[in-house]
C-alpha cells in the first residue's frame, strides 16, 4: 500500500540516515540513541571552542591555589 495521495515528508536521520518521519517522537532522529549522539558532536565542538580547563594559565592558577595551601602549613 503506497500512501501517494498524502504527502508525507520523510526526512533522513542526521545521525545514520535512517528515514524519520515527522509524527516520530525523536523527529528528526530516528531515535533516542542517535539524537544524543548527534548532541554529543555539538556539545564537543562547543567545548573544543572554549575549553577552559585546558588553558595553561588556568592550570597554573589552579596550581598556585595548592601551593599556598602548603605554605600555609609551613
Ligand atoms: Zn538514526
């Protein structure tokens, strides 16, 4: 049975290109498991674009906070 008559739009799974259609509950994502996937990509390139932690001048102040910690104690 070919539904022609309704125009039914399916849309490809962004994640494994899997057909979604609109009335899915994780639409556009075929799932629950590929729509976190697909967030997961954003939130690393986010966190690649402003990685705090990994800025050196942070870890020394980090770092800084510890040592006056020991000076405390001499
Ligand atoms: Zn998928």
């Amino acid at each position: 049975m070919v539904a022609r008559k309704k125009s039914v739009k399916l849309l490809h799974c962004p994640t494994c290109g899997m057909l979604v259609r609109p009335k899915d509950e994780d639409f556009p994502f075929c799932s629950d498991r590929c729509r976190k996937i697909d967030l997961g990509k954003w939130a690393m390139g986010i966190y690649k674009i402003s990685s705090p932690i990994l800025d050196p001048e942070v870890l020394e102040d980090l770092g800084g906070l510890g040592s006056s910690g020991d000076f405390y104690e001499n």
